[in-house]
C-alpha cells in the first residue's frame, strides 16, 4: 500500500496546472515569424502543437501577457 501512495505522489507532481493568459510566437525553419496567437492557460499546448504541426522545424516561444516573462518549463519549443 505504501508504494502505492508514493507512485501516485510521484505521477501527481509531475502534473502542472498552467493559468494566466499567454502569447504564443516563434519562427519557422527557415527564420521568418510565425502567426502570433493568444492562449488561456493549459491551452498553449493546443496552440504549440498546432503550430508545430503546420510548421515542423519552428521554434515556438510562450510568453506570459503579465508579466511579458517567457514561460521557463514550457518555452522555447523546438517542434519535431
């Protein structure tokens, strides 16, 4: 039972609950800026991701609208 609370511990923490309004930019593959885009919470995923699908190779930046700080553990992306 005990290796049971301590797994759920350990797949709960890696969870995190992204709030705030956020501005999504980036550049292609070859250098020139992508579609800017506003995103609300964990919907900068949804918005990330499908700027990676339309533009494989981009770098994707995800910007706090507050505070203008980008966003530590989710940007830069480099789409695949």
């Amino acid at each position: 039972m005990n290796r049971s609370w301590m797994v759920l511990a350990l797949l709960l923490s890696g969870c995190v609950t992204t709030s705030g309004s956020f501005m999504v930019t980036g550049t292609k593959a070859d250098g020139s800026p992508l579609p800017a885009a506003m995103a609300q919470g964990s919907s900068i995923y949804t918005v990330r991701n499908g700027l990676c699908k339309a533009y494989p190779g981009a770098t994707v930046k995800i910007t706090d609208s507050a505070t203008g700080k980008e966003l530590a553990s989710e940007s830069p992306h480099q789409c695949k």
